[in-house]
C-alpha cells in the first residue's frame, strides 16, 4: 500500500459461490491493530514469565516448608539430646560433689570456677543480641532456626565448659583416692605370724646379761617353718644375713614406712622384689642372736622404730 493510500480493502472470496465480499478498513484503525497486537503480545509474554516465576515459587515454597518441618523436627530431637546430655552432666556433677564430700577434696582455684560459671551467661547475651539482630532480615522459620542455633551454641559452651571443670574435678578426686589407697596399702596393718607374743614393744631386760635394754620390735614364737607373711604392700629392699639379726628381709613400704623380719630360718623372696599384703616372704627360724624359734619383727619410721600394736588390726 502507498502512503497515499488511507484505506485497505479487504476481500473475502468464497470457495462454492462467485460472490466476493469487500470491505474497506481504514489505515489508522490497521496500525492502531497492528501497535495493539504487538503491545498485547509483549503483556501476554510478561504475564506468562510472571506466571512461571509465580509457579517456580510457589514449588520452592513447598520444597522449603516440608524442609523447614524436617528441621523443625530434627530440632525437637537435637534439643531433646541436648537435655538428655545435660542431665547426664548434672548426674556426674552430683557424683563429684559427693566424692569431694566423701575425700574432703577443697576446690583448687574457686576463681577460676566462678569466672567459669559467669561465662555462658555472658556468651548467651551476645547470642541473643546477634539472634535479635538478624531477626528482622529473615522470615519466622530463619528467626527460629536462628534463635535455636544460639541457643545451642550456648548450651554446647556450657557443656563444654562443665566437662572441663568437671574432668579437672574427677581427676583430682582420683589421683587423692590413687594415693590414699596406695597409702592404706602401705599401712603394716596385719599380723606378720601366727604365734605367741612373747616379748613386747620397749624397754625389756636383755636375754644376754640381764640388763635393761630397749626393745625395738615385737617378737613372735612358733615352730620353725611357720610362714611369715609380708604385713603390707611393699618393695623388697634388703633380703640376708645381717649381724644380731640373722636372716632378715626389710621391706620398704613408702612414706618413710619400713618393717623388719629377723631370724628367719629360710627367705623366699630376693631384693628388689614386689610383695602384696600377705604374700609369704620367708619362714619363722633361729638365725642371729636368738634364744629360741621366734620372728623379731620392726615397724620404723624415717628409720625410727615404733610400736607395731599400734599398727596391727587383728586380735
């Protein structure tokens, strides 16, 4: 069409009849059609990526709550863990207490404990204020999920925290009970014979001369080859023949603590050895300066002999 043209015809032909029907469209009402088309068109294309988008969101948006539901649910579980380990913790921590009770064990730095206390109440304000924080940039689901793992922090810094204390504590309490058992151990608590007490603790007349003598054991007699048995736990440190004394085995029980054998007919362990509460070290004999089977058996002190009643617990 020319420019010159300010109509268009248009022509409708029949396919069985011969008669054509024409009409003349004006050229303003074609473009203003043609413009129109065009702007519809671009709508309908906005529209339908709008759609899309609407749709992609929509799927995501049940994709993120049936996600949001399985947090939530794997939340409920995580803290229903976490009350469970706290409740674990506070068991121990009353455990410990009683065993401090029961060994008289001081806390060693209450300081240092305090501050120890303090400091998860000071880190859950901070979480909290950063929770708070965050807050108005997500949505419900992000603020609880937020606010959970706050908490969690928090709550996983006062555990770990508490088992350090704790761990400190049961260490304490062990190495005081490790050393009072291996201080009962080294207590001559038992007899070291069967037999009769024939001569005591003190000041005695000699057997040779007849005069006063300090007697610094406790003598025991039976028949030659009863067993004589170790009193304490303890380390063989002298295993012979020493003078006025005979055969004679010392043992050394630590914490200055040693106890004396002497006039064994036969010794049956060697120096160095490590002997139990009972254990056979030799037999009851007559060796050294002896005027019958006996044991002459010594309990000393940083190498200062004492009673040794006052030590045994049997009748």
């Amino acid at each position: 069409m020319n420019r010159s043209n300010r109509y268009y015809t248009v022509m409708i032909i029949p396919e069985r009849t011969s008669q054509v029907r024409r009409w003349l469209v004006p050229g303003w009402l074609v473009k203003t059609g043609a413009i129109a088309g065009v702007f519809l068109a671009a709508v309908a294309f906005i529209m339908l990526l709008d759609y899309w988008y609407v749709m992609s969101q929509i799927s995501e948006n049940k994709e993120l709550r049936v996600e949001n539901r399985k947090l939530r649910q794997q939340v409920q579980v995580f803290e229903s863990r976490i009350g469970t380990v706290e409740d674990t913790m506070e068991r121990i921590k009353t455990f410990s207490m009683r065993l401090k009770v029961i060994t008289n064990l001081e806390d060693r730095d209450k300081l240092i404990e305090s501050l120890n206390e303090n400091l998860p109440e000071a880190n859950a304000n901070i979480d909290l204020q950063y929770a708070q924080q965050k807050a108005s940039q997500k949505n419900p689901d992000e603020i609880r999920l937020s606010q959970a793992q706050a908490t969690w922090d928090t709550r996983f810094t006062e555990l770990g925290q508490q088992a350090s204390l704790l761990e400190q504590q049961l260490q304490d309490q062990y190495e005081l009970l490790a050393d009072r058992k291996a201080f009962l151990n080294a207590l001559p608590t038992r007899r070291p014979a069967v037999g009769y007490f024939t001569s005591g603790f003190g000041v005695r007349r000699s057997p040779y001369g007849g005069r006063e003598k300090m007697h610094e054991g406790l003598d025991i007699a039976n028949y030659p080859g009863t067993p004589i048995r170790a009193t304490a736990e303890g380390t063989v440190v002298y295993a012979g023949a020493k003078a006025g004394y005979g055969q004679t085995v010392i043992l050394d029980h630590g914490y200055g603590l040693e106890t004396w054998y002497a006039h064994n007919r036969k010794i049956l362990v060697r120096q160095g050895q490590r002997v139990r509460r009972g254990e056979p070290i030799s037999q009851l004999g007559n060796s050294g300066r002896s005027t019958g089977p006996h044991l002459h058996y010594e309990v000393r002190i940083n190498g200062t002999p004492i009673d040794p009643l006052s030590y045994i617990l049997e009748n």
